[in-house]
C-alpha cells in the first residue's frame, strides 16, 4: 500500500483510494469497476473501519455488475434533468421531435414533484401504477388512453438517459403499457355554447385593466378563433407556427341576388373567398392544413397589433408572409410565448361564463374540446368527406370513426369552406346573454 498524502491512501494500485475531503473527517473512497471510476463515501471516521468499509463497497460493486445490476443508481430527479436537458439540446439543434416539450412539461409538472427522490432502479410497473392512481384520485379524472402513452413515452426518456449512464439496465428496466379506461365522449361546445365563447370574447378583452392584460386576452380570442377554424390541435402546432409558414389564396366567386339597384339591375356581390394554407408541425409531423376567412381575420388583427399594419393596405400581410420571416405569430408586440398561461385563463373564462364543465360529459372543457367541436360541425353541418377531414386534423380515418360514430357522416358540397358552420356561428346574436359574467355582476353590484 503506498501512501500519497496523509489524507490519501492507495488501497489497491489503480482500483482502489482512500481519501479525506477538506474540512470532513469522514473518510471517501473512489473505486474502478469496469475501467470506471465510482465516488462513495464510506460514512466512517476511524481510518481502519473506512478501509474495510471501502473493500466491501468495491466487492459489492463486482457482484452487482456480474449479475446485471447497476454498480451505482442516481435518484430519479437527477435522472429526469439529464434527460430533459438532452431532448433541449435536440430541440436546439433541430434534431428533436416537437413531441419532446410535451414530455419535458410532463416530467417537471408531474414526475419530479411525485418520484423526483425516489431511486431510478425503485421505480417499476407497480410504483408508476400507484402514481398514475394517486393522480386520477387528486384530480377526479382518469387518465386516457392517449394520455397515458405519452406519459410512458416521457417516463421512457428518462429510463433511456438511465441505461445510457449505467443507472439501470434493460433488464430491471420497467416495461410500460397504455391500458387504461375505454375511450368515452370527449367534451365538446354545444354549437349555442359555442357562439356565446366566441360573442362574449369581446367584453372580456375590454374589460381587461391594464394594455398588458387586455393584449393576452386579444391573444387568447385569436388563439381560440384559429382553433375553431381551422381544428388544429392546440399547442405547438399554432403556438409555434411562423409568418413564414403562411400562404394565401383565393378563389373570387359571384353571387347573383334577387334584388335590383336603383337603375333596375340585378345585384351581383362579388367575394374574393380568401383561405391560406399553413403549414404546421406537432404530434404527426409535418403537414398542411386549411385556415378560412376566420383564420384571415385572426391573422389581420395580430398584423396591426404588433406591427401596426393598416387593414386599408390592398394587401395588408404581404411584407410578412415572406419565406425569410421566422416571427412567431402568436406572441405579444415584445416577442413573449404566453403557451404557460393561456390554459389557466381560458380555465378562468369558461368558469365566470358558466361553460367550464360539458352537461353531456360532466368533464372539464379545455383548449381541446375546441378541436372535438370542429370536427363535429365539419361532419354534420359543413359535410366535409371524413377522409379529407382526417388530413385537415392530421388524424386517422379510424381515430375519427371511433370518437364520432354518433354522427352521420355524409359528402361534403364544399370542402373545409366552412360556410354552413359560420353562418350557424353568426345566426344567433344573443346567444352571450344566457352566460352572463359573474364577476361583472359582482362588479356592478358593488358599484350601484
């Protein structure tokens, strides 16, 4: 044995030290399994009880890697950052799949906060079970088929990161399902419901106190329209989408009236029938999806708001659909993404109107009920062919037919035009009065 320093001793030559930290009296050993070094302490004072305490570890360590166990485990929140600092990483350098922010949100909102002290090689089938049940029983609800294999898939990236260091193997390595309950009916807006969100999105921008507050509302009405239009899936796939991601088209149309002008001639209103095709990516990829005259307005007001484009331009977004211009489009004049508080105030919106919860259902209605009422009114109101309408939601054909068998699915006259649908939205101007604020009411109250 040679010794280097008092604090310092060579146990075995090259496989196994000794040594004090500064200011510590416990003595730490580091040790060489599989020509790598492991640190541990050995939680020993006295010099000879740390030796044989250092011995033992480093015997255990050669056990445990010749039965095929981790020589050393790491808590799960250690694990879990160093897994979402990779999936950053990709996403950095445009390796990473848009998939990834959902499973990095899922780690830090949920898996951290319930598992981050447990050790990585504790957790298997029956401790994410225990998780996933204690989770339904907080919040009442249990958890879809959906939602659970992309919880697996993001717990995967974790125990991925684990094996790759050597912190667990592939054979204690858990294996995860998405078996759950049947599917049932997903909250939706009842098409009456429907034009009161959109009628009463107006008073609740200019009830707004502050210019900040009154644009994160302007914001999120322009977010919920798109949805609604255009039936994309919330998140990613329109909160990160581009100025140069946008096309516009036209298809001008005229519409012979029965009424004569004052010089006995039949009245003829011409309409230049605007759409644009955007090209979106999320949880399918890449594809293209249709936005109408709803989606047009939406991109006209956020034009003007952030850069003060004038609507009476003959063409007010030329200079920003250009493929040069990597701007978001839904963010605030300074450039901030508000994706981290737009579900909390469309939870607090729906709640102070009384449409929070689906009467059908009794389930919480969220950005994604806006995506079940497009596809209900696409099929029985717009006719849209259910093959075209998979395409425009980046859905399977299958997905559709078991989430809306219970509508007659007939051939469309227009594709995706959507007319019948806004006519219906427009119909009833009236509709905002039968969920009046409760905290306008309050407000009033107070005031009188």
């Amino acid at each position: 044995m040679s010794i280097k320093r008092k604090d310092t001793h060579q146990l075995i030559h090259r496989n196994l030290t000794l040594y004090q930290r500064e200011h510590s009296a416990v003595w730490q050993c580091r040790y060489k399994v599989d020509n790598k070094w492991i640190r541990s302490t050995t939680k020993e004072t006295n010099y000879d009880l740390a030796v044989n305490r250092a011995k033992e570890l480093l015997v255990e360590a050669e056990i445990r890697k010749r039965s095929g166990i981790p020589v050393v485990t790491k808590r799960f929140k250690d694990i879990a950052m160093l897994a979402i600092d990779r999936m950053e990483r990709d996403l950095k350098g445009g390796l990473g799949k848009s998939i990834y922010k959902d499973y990095i949100r899922i780690i830090k909102e949920h898996f951290i906060p319930s598992l981050g002290q447990r050790l990585i090689t504790n957790i298997d089938y029956d401790a994410l079970q225990r998780y996933y049940d204690d989770r339904e029983a907080r919040y009442g609800l249990a958890i879809s088929n959906s939602n659970r294999k992309t919880q697996n898939a993001a717990f995967n990236r974790v125990f991925d990161e684990a094996i790759v260091r050597g912190y667990l193997t592939e054979s204690n390595r858990p294996k995860l399902d998405g078996k759950t309950k049947e599917s049932v009916r997903r909250p939706a807006f009842e098409l009456h419901e429907l034009r009161a969100l959109l009628k009463l999105l107006g008073p609740y921008i200019e009830s707004g106190r502050t210019k900040d507050v009154r644009e994160r509302r302007e914001i999120l009405r322009d977010y919920v329209e798109m949805l609604v239009d255009t039936g994309a899936r919330p998140g990613i796939e329109i909160l990160d989408m581009k100025w140069k991601q946008i096309r516009f088209m036209m298809n001008p149309i005229s519409t012979v009236t029965d009424q004569l002008d004052e010089e006995g001639e039949t009245i003829e209103v011409h309409s230049l029938n605007r759409s644009c095709e955007m090209t979106v990516k999320g949880k399918t990829g890449q594809r293209q999806i249709i936005g109408r005259l709803p989606s047009i307005r939406v991109l006209e007001r956020i034009a003007m708001r952030n850069y003060g484009v004038a609507s009476s331009i003959k063409d007010p977004l030329a200079e920003l659909i250009k493929p040069t211009n990597d701007d978001f489009i839904f963010r605030t004049k300074e450039g901030r993404d508000l994706s981290d508080v737009l579900n909390h105030m469309f939870d607090g919106f729906l709640a102070d109107h009384g449409l929070l919860i689906d009467p059908k259902t009794n389930q919480k209605r969220v950005f994604y009920s806006l995506r079940h009422t497009y596809a209900t009114l696409a099929l029985t109101h717009d006719m849209v062919p259910i093959h075209t309408l998979a395409k425009q939601m980046g859905t399977s054909v299958l997905m559709i037919e078991r989430h809306y068998s219970h509508l007659q699915v007939i051939q469309a006259i227009e594709q995706l035009r959507g007319t019948n649908t806004r006519k219906l939205i427009e119909a009833d101007s009236k509709a905002a009065d039968n969920y009046p604020s409760k905290k306008r009411a309050q407000q009033e109250l107070r005031a009188a």
